[in-house]
C-alpha cells in the first residue's frame, strides 16, 4: 500500500519565518512613527517659543520709553505650553544704543533666542 499524500498550505517553520518578517516589519514602522512625532512636538515648541519671543519683543517696543539696562524674566502660554522667558537689555558695545535679547526656553539651552538693536539713549 503505498501512500501518496498531496500536500498543501505551509510548514510551521515557513509560517515562523513570516511572522518574523512581519513582526520586524511593525517595529521599524513603529520607530519610524516615534521619531516622526518627536520631530513634530519640538518643532511646535520651537514655533511656540518663536510666537513668545515676539509678542515679548513687540510688548517692550510698545512700551515707547528708552529702555535701560536690566533683566526680566517670566513664564507665557503659547499653544498648550508655559514657555519661560527673559528679557535682557545692555548697552551695545559702540555705546549708541542698547542691544534687546529674548531668550525663551531654558537660560542653558535656549528654544528660540531674538535679538534687536534700540538706537538712542
């Protein structure tokens, strides 16, 4: 009696090598995913602190009075986040005005930083 068996579908080591494949598959989907998202939350930051080192820049221009040498600090909310920021004002180096600098994010490691020029004493 001889047995002639047709076989069909797959071995259980071809359905392992699938699955491995499609498993290796996700996880590099999922890494792509994650730094994708992380690239977006710091460049929503980054346009935050943007936003408050202008609004900061065109509170002090608003103010109209010559400004004098000193250093404010604060905290302002932008787009879902409390973003701290300093203000400080110097003479420029040639003595004819005073040089403005908007730091916003960490003193150490600035988000965004603006500079401008206030000419006149």
């Amino acid at each position: 009696m001889s047995r002639t068996a047709t076989t069909r579908g797959f071995t259980l080591l071809e359905i392992l090598v699938a699955l491995a494949l499609i498993g290796g598959l996700f996880v590099g989907i999922g890494a792509i995913l994650r730094q994708q998202a992380d690239t977006q939350y710091r460049l929503e930051e980054r346009l935050a602190a943007a936003q408050v080192a202008s609004n900061q820049m065109e509170l002090f221009r608003a103010n109209g009075l010559p400004p004098t040498p000193d250093q404010v600090a604060g905290d302002e909310e932008m787009a879902g986040r409390t973003l701290p920021w300093i203000r400080r004002v110097s003479r420029s180096e040639d003595g004819l005005g005073f040089e403005v600098t908007i730091l916003v994010g960490l003193e150490t490691a600035p988000l965004f930083v603006e500079r401008f020029r206030w000419l006149g004493h």
